[in-house]
C-alpha cells in the first residue's frame, strides 16, 4: 500500500504527539516544556494538513483546538521566560 503525501503528514503528525505525550508520561519532558509545545503543535499542524485532503469534522475541531492550546503555551510560557529575566 503506498500512501500519499498528506497520508504521511498525517503519520508524522500522529508521531511527534504520541512521542511527546510519551515522553510527558516518562516524566522526560515537562508539560510547560517549549520542547513539548512545540511538538504538539507541530504534530496538530501536521494532522491539519492531512485532514484538509481527507477532511474529518470531528478530528478537525479536535487538531484545530490541539493546535490553539499548544500555541497558548507556547505564549504562555515565552511570557513568564520574560518576566523571569
């Protein structure tokens, strides 16, 4: 079975969030981690791009929503590395 671009995208994407919620629960990356955010972000990204081609309402809500918390975060915590310096 050869899979299309958007496919593996959607693999790729799947991947980055499996590993980074992984290594959360492994307690090798903190929640609050840019490392984790931006994983999460990508991942959500990734699965976006994939739904567009193959389009899922139900998991695009999901990924959209994954992808506006991850960049809250990512916000988040650039705001308090500011304020801590």
């Amino acid at each position: 079975m050869l899979a299309h671009w958007p496919d593996l995208a959607g693999m790729i994407g799947v991947v980055a969030i499996l590993i980074a919620y992984a290594l959360l629960q492994a307690g090798r990356l903190r929640g609050d981690a840019l490392t984790y955010q931006l994983m999460n972000a990508f991942g959500a990204f990734a699965l976006i791009i994939s739904l567009l081609y193959a389009f899922n309402l139900a998991a695009f809500v999901m990924e959209t929503a994954w992808l506006v918390v991850s960049i809250y975060g990512i916000a988040r915590g650039r705001r308090k590395r500011q304020e801590h310096r």
